[in-house]
C-alpha cells in the first residue's frame, strides 16, 4: 500500500503548488506578461494531468504492477488504486476550472480592452425632406379616399404626350426639354402619364387617384434639376366640378402649409385640361403682405430678416404651387372614355418645389447632395 500513499503525497503536493500559482498570479502584470504565465501554467497543469492519470500515467503503473502481488492481497489494492483515481481527477477538474476562470480575469485585465466602457453609437438616420413631404401629401389624400397609383418613368410617347392631347408639334417636345430613349419612347416629362395609364386600365368607373413619381427633363439650373418628383393626382366621375378641385386644394394647402394659408388661381394653358389654372399659396413667411413680420423666429432666416422684403415670395405674397384644371374632353376621347358621361380634375406639383417652400431651402442641389449637416435638420 506505500506506493499509492506515496503518489497521492506527491499529488496533494503538485497540486497545492499550482493552486498557489494560480491564486496569486502566474506572472508579472502587464498584457504579455500574463499571457504568457497563463501558458506556462496550462503546460504545467496537462503534464500533471498526464503523469498522474495519462494511460502510460502513475496510477495506472500501479494497476500494472497488480501482477507481482499476492492473489490475495489485489482485490484490496484494486480497490484502493481506484478511489485515488478518482481523487485525482477530481482534483484535476477542479484545478482546470480555477485557471480558466484566472484566465479569463487575467486577459479582461492585462488587454487593453476595457468590457466595462459603453458600446459605440450607431447614429439613426432620418427620412429625407422629400420623402417626409411625399409621404405627407399621399397620407393626407388617403385620408380623403384616394388611392396610390404608379405610371412607368420610362413610357411611350402615347402616354406621356399623345394621349393627353399633346400634339407632335407642341413645344414641350421639343429635343431641348425631353429625354428620348427612340423615336417613340421617352423619359416621362411628368407624371401625367398616370392619367392614361390608370383611364386605360380602370373603364367607365370613378376615379380617385394619387401618384407620387420620378420624372425627367433636359435642364440644370439652381432652381432646376434633370431628375425631379412630382404628385399627381386624378378625380372623374360624373358631376365632378372645378369647385371640387379647388375645395380639395384648399383642405391639402392648409394641411400642408397652414390654417390661415390662403389660395388663388391664376388662368393657364395645359393641353390636358379645360379650364387650366395655376394655383398659388398665400406666403407663410410673410403671411402674404411681401414683408418678412418681427417675431417671425426660426423661420425669418429663409425669407429674409424681419422688416426686409420677403425673400421666399419675392414680396408678391404669393407662391405658386403648381398646375391644374378640368380634364380636357379630348383626353377622355383618347382614353375611350364618353366625354359625355365624365368629367374630373387633375394636378401635378413638383413635390422638390414644395419641400424647398416649407423648409426655406434656397438651393435645389441641397436635395441630391446627401450633406449630412443640411439631412441633420430634417
Ligand atoms: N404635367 C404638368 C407639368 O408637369 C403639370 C400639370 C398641370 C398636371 C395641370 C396636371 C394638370 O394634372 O391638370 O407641367
């Protein structure tokens, strides 16, 4: 029996050595330092392990030696033999949980990452101004009924011109305004092209639309851009008036530009409806008198200094909106529509136009520029 006594001296001796070692620190302080102290001490600990309970290990050189006992004397060596295995792996186990924890605290400490620092920010980004305005407009019209309508940005000349009663010899065809793809297919000009598209596809039924879209056109200027948005929007049914459109504008402007905002309509020319009308806005920085009022706060930056004439409406008061009018009969008869039978209104506004006059955006190339400072405010 001395032999295994002897070993499971030199065992409890081992492993109060280790123990100590890894309760005070294996190495200097300092992020090497202790890494490397942590490897010497997990070298240590498997040549331990293997020399005491490795195959070719201490205690199973007991179990070999078996042989040269009395027969009598083995069962009881045996069983002895046994238990200090399983002593010994136990110890093993608990040791090899104590320098792992160790090794965790010591790379926390010695790295120079610090666990308990707060994480980095990721900033939230924020709808674009355009988008806030578009998404503006088509909520309040939802609101009224309409429904959302697309139209392709690259269409046939049907739908951009033809159809909407815009003869082959009209102006705004001309090479210097449209982006042609061929003879017959075009970049639309506007988003009347939805007019077509949805009186084609939606016969002899009432119509409530609102189409939000891309639409292009061959000019580059501070007020301009080749690629620009506009809304438009279409109602036929029959009975509709022009007294329908001009109550429905007048509920969108006071909802978009405020409730003592009022409007008016100058007389225009669209090929596409009859009467024509351009609508305007009373100023919401001056409030329509052409001089920018004292007390006019955060929004006197844009249209001037207070007592200075209005920049934002160039003193008229008013800002014009857009165009707009009683669809015109030879669409319908374009269409197929009984001129007859309907009637309805349209308008188109440039949706770039309208987030410049709400916010006081003096440039339109702020739009596109993607400037984090100028997206900020929005
Ligand atoms: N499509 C016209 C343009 O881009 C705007 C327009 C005017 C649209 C009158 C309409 C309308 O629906 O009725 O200049």
């Amino acid at each position: 029996m001395q032999p295994i006594e002897e070993i499971r001296v030199r065992l409890d001796g081992d492993m109060q050595q280790l123990e100590s070692l890894v309760a005070g620190g294996s190495a200097p302080a300092g992020a090497s330092g202790a890494q490397e102290g942590d490897k010497a001490l997990s070298k240590r600990f498997e040549e331990l392990k293997v020399k005491y309970t490795g195959k070719k290990g201490e205690i199973s050189g007991l179990l070999r030696s078996m042989g040269t006992l009395a027969p009598e004397a083995r069962p009881e060596f045996g069983k002895l033999v046994n238990e200090l295995r399983d002593y010994a792996e136990a110890k093993f186990a608990a040791l090899q949980a104590k320098i792992q924890e160790a090794e965790i605290a010591s790379s926390l400490s010695g790295s120079t990452l610090d666990a308990t620092l707060p994480g980095y920010r990721i900033p939230a980004g924020s709808l674009h101004p355009m988008t806030q305005v578009r998404e503006e407009i088509i909520s309040f019209f939802q609101g009224l009924g309409f429904e959302l309508a697309l139209a392709p940005e690259v269409d046939n000349d049907w739908y951009n011109f033809e159809a909407l009663n815009i003869p082959p010899d009209h102006p705004s065809r001309d090479m210097h305004d449209t982006f042609y793809v061929d003879d017959k297919v075009v970049l639309r000009t506007h988003t009347s092209n939805v007019q077509v598209h949805y009186m084609e596809t939606h016969r002899d039924q009432p119509i409530r639309i609102i189409a939000p879209g891309f639409v292009y056109r061959v000019d580059n200027d501070a007020t301009h851009s080749p690629m620009f948005q506009q809304v438009e929007c279409l109602v036929v049914d029959k009975d509709i008036s022009f007294a329908h459109l001009k109550g429905t504008l007048f509920l969108w402007a006071r909802h978009m530009f405020g409730a003592e905002t009022t409007m008016r309509f100058r007389p225009s020319y669209f090929p596409f409806t009859e009467p024509s009308a351009e609508m305007d806005v009373s100023c919401y920085f001056c409030k329509g008198t052409g001089t920018v009022p004292t007390g006019s706060g955060t929004l006197a930056p844009a249209g001037g200094a207070p007592g200075q004439p209005c920049r934002t409406c160039k003193t008229t008061g008013w800002i014009e909106i857009g165009g707009c009018g009683s669809v015109d009969p030879n669409v319908f008869g374009k269409v197929g529509w009984d001129p007859e039978k309907y009637t309805g209104f349209a308008f188109g506004f440039g949706i770039d136009r309208i987030t410049m006059l709400k916010y006081g955006i003096p440039d339109i190339s702020h739009l596109t520029r993607n400037d984090n400072r100028f997206l900020r405010q929005f």
